[in-house]
C-alpha cells in the first residue's frame, strides 16, 4: 500500500499492486487493473518510487 494525494489535497492509501498504467499528461493519471482511475498529485517518478519500495517490503517480510 502506498499513501498518495488526490489533487484536491486529501491523502488516501493506494494498494500498488492493482497499478496497471501512470500517466503524465500533464497531471499524473493513475490506472488501475480494475480500470478505476486516479489523479494524484505526487509525479510519475515519484508514483513509481513508492511502488516499488512497497513491492521491495513485501518481499523483504518474514512469513511468521
């Protein structure tokens, strides 16, 4: 899960591994394999960051 901000300034919580396609254009589209769409404030760059450091967590926890 990633925290995100909508561009109306709220912050929600997004599950990264639903992430189909980010777009620049020029506000960063979100798709998601569900087709829900969202627009964010945070860059593409920094999307794509955030997902891949959550996806490194996951398989970084020990299974207990």
């Amino acid at each position: 899960m990633i925290k995100l901000t909508r561009l109306s300034g709220e912050a929600f919580i997004l599950n990264a591994d639903l992430i189909r396609f980010i777009e620049t254009r020029p506000d960063t589209y979100i798709t998601l394999t569900t087709d829900d769409r969202f627009i964010v404030r945070e860059p593409a760059d920094e999307v794509v960051r955030r997902a891949i450091e959550y996806a490194r967590q996951v398989r970084l926890m020990p299974v207990t």
